[in-house]
C-alpha cells in the first residue's frame, strides 16, 4: 500500500500523475493500461481542485493505492464542499445531444478508463470519498 | 507563453502547442486562443505534434474554440494528433466533431478559401 497527501494546486497535478505512473511501472502494467490510470487520476484530482475546493490552493488530497491480484484500487480523500457526481449514462446522453457542451468530459474518461468508480461523503470523517479500480494482466 | 507558438500561412493561423495540456496550463491557453479570435483570427489550424499529453481540461481548448469560430463562421482544424491524444477524442465521442488531418500541409490544404 502506497499513501500520499498533496494540496490542492493544479501545479501538482503533473506530480501526482508521475507518482501513479511509477507505481503503475511497479506493478508491472501494460501501458496503455498505466495511460489510462493516470488519466482517471489527472481527472479525479482537477475535480477535487476546482469543484471541491474551489480553485483553494491549500486543501489537502489524500491518495492510497492498494494493488492485488491484478487490480489496482485507488482511493482519493478531500474535505472540500460535498458534491454529487452525476451517473454516466446521463452524461454521455447529455454529450451526445449537445457534443460541444464544456464540461462533463472528465467524469466520462474517469468511467471509461477505470472499472469501478465510486463516489460518497464520509460524514464521519467529513470528506468527500472516491474509489477507482482498474483490474489488469501482467 | 513558449507552449504556443504562432504561424501565419495566408489567412490561416496555425497555432502550434506544446507540453501536457492538463488543468494546470490550459486554461492559460484557452485564454490566448480566445484572444486570437478575437483579434479576427477565425480561421484556426492547431498542430498537436508536440502536445505529449491531453486531459479533458486541455479538449475544453478547442471545444471552446470551435463554439466561438462556430458563430463566426470560422474554420478550426487538428493536425498531427499523436495516438495518446487521439484516443482521448475516441473516448469521449468528439472524433467525429473535428476536423482531423495526418499533417499540417494536409490541413491546410483542406481550408475552404
């Protein structure tokens, strides 16, 4: 298990997808897998930057990697604002009646690069809890 | 800004990018793409030979960019789209929405005149 806290500045962005990226190199992964794990992630954390804490440069993102029987799970933490994350077949939907819409595409590559996506508020721990599982050969 | 740099070719500006197009320098970019048109620049030939990566935060350049050149009757065109790139516009079903060119000369060639 691997466990990095990093704050919310886009400049980290490139960081945290070089630290995925060696951990993905670790596990031996194929690289069109290790491509789209580190796009998922890049996606995550922009949505943590700007929806979660608002464009705030000092919130902290919290990473753990967990990897096993060919899959790799990802967990991502925050203590921005709580946000819901809209279902895939409703963006895709929305994308295809009006193709040129700004955003949504994100959430889109983070559903279509990984297996398993999961998002919910930890009222306990009072953070916003995202869980991606990508499972793969060697 | 060395992440974009500018060529005329008649009345077409092709812009070349360069770098990892993620949420960190983007939005700089968009910025700048935006300024050019408008300056009157509407007809648009990005080359993304050099773009080594893009997430969804560097697309929203030429979303953007196509909506603004849609109302103006501009052209945008995309050329030399690594795999990586490309796979990011398969993805989330924007392929078919630009117009996509092997090289800068084909692109080029391409612009109604």
């Amino acid at each position: 298990m691997a466990k990095f806290v990093v704050l919310s500045s886009t400049e980290n962005v490139r960081l945290i997808g070089e630290k995925i990226e060696v951990l993905c190199l670790e596990q031996s992964m194929p690289p069109n897998i290790r491509e789209d794990v580190v796009i998922a992630v890049d996606e995550a954390v922009t949505n943590i930057m700007i929806h979660s804490y608002n464009g705030r440069e000092d919130g902290e993102i919290e990473i753990t990697c967990r990897c096993g029987s060919g899959e790799l799970e990802l967990q991502l933490e925050d203590s921005g604002t709580s946000f819901t994350m809209p279902r895939l077949e409703g963006l895709v939907e929305r994308k295809r009646s009006n193709a040129l819409t700004r955003g949504g595409y994100g959430l889109i590559l983070m559903h279509k690069f990984m297996d398993d996506v999961s998002f919910f508020w930890n009222s306990e721990k009072e953070k916003n809890i995202l869980v991606m599982k990508k499972r793969f050969r060697v | 800004m060395e992440e974009l740099v500018t060529k005329r070719e008649g009345d077409v500006l092709i812009v070349h990018l360069k770098g990892r197009l993620d949420v960190h320098l983007s939005l700089e970019i968009e910025y700048a793409v935006n300024e050019l048109i408008d300056n009157g620049d509407i007809n648009l030939l990005f080359d993304l030979e050099k773009v080594v990566y893009l997430s969804s935060s560097g697309l929203r350049i030429f979303i953007a960019a196509m909506r603004k050149l849609k109302d103006l009757k501009g052209q945008l065109k995309l050329a030399n789209l690594t795999s990586s790139v490309k796979k990011i516009f398969k993805v989330v079903e924007l392929i078919d929405l630009f117009d996509i060119y092997e090289s800068v000369d084909d692109a080029l060639a391409s612009f109604s005149r």
